[in-house]
C-alpha cells in the first residue's frame, strides 16, 4: 500500500471514535430539565424545593440560571410556568444571541 494511502488509514482510525461520538451525540434524543428535582449543577439563583397543590415547584432570584448542555441546532426551548401575579416580567438570555421578554 501506498505511504499516503497509509497515512489516511492511521488518519481515519485517530478520527473514528471522535466521529462515533459526535454521531452518538447529535442523535441522543431530546434534553429534560425539571427544575424540581434539577440539582446546583443546572440550577443557579434557585431557592429550595417547595411543594404546593400543583406539585413540587422552585422561586428564583432575581438574577437565575438554567444551564442545559450544548445541543445541535435547530432546538426548541419549552418552558412551563405561572404569570406572576405582580406583573413581574421575564427576560430570557439565550447564549448572549438573543433575548426573549416574556410577560
């Protein structure tokens, strides 16, 4: 076999696994985050469980994180939750690119 020839063979094999993995990573399925049983790892500026007559629920700061792992793209990002009562608004950052003010 040709040295080049030989070359792209080491070449594929090195490159294999890293492909493997990012193969198995964009087809992994969608991603769910329940902010009631989500650990300090994914939730930043979150008070502690509390449970009501709709189920488990966390109040955040005024100053509050979810961190999700890197996704491919295109994603949806769904949300449940409550309108404040005070009107309080949302403002939603999404990775410095865009933001999303929700009422």
């Amino acid at each position: 076999m040709p040295r080049a020839a030989q070359r792209g063979m080491r070449l594929l094999a090195w490159c294999a696994p890293l492909l493997a993995a990012c193969v198995a990573w964009q087809l992994s399925g969608p991603l769910t985050v329940h902010p009631a049983g989500a650990g300090r790892d994914v939730l930043h500026g979150f008070y502690e469980l509390e449970h009501g007559p709709g189920g488990a629920f966390r109040w955040s700061r005024p100053q509050a994180a979810i961190l999700l792992p890197a996704r491919p793209l295109p994603a949806v990002l769904e949300l449940h939750g409550a309108v404040a009562p005070d009107g309080t608004r949302v403002t939603l950052g999404l990775g410095g690119r865009a933001s999303v003010t929700l009422p």
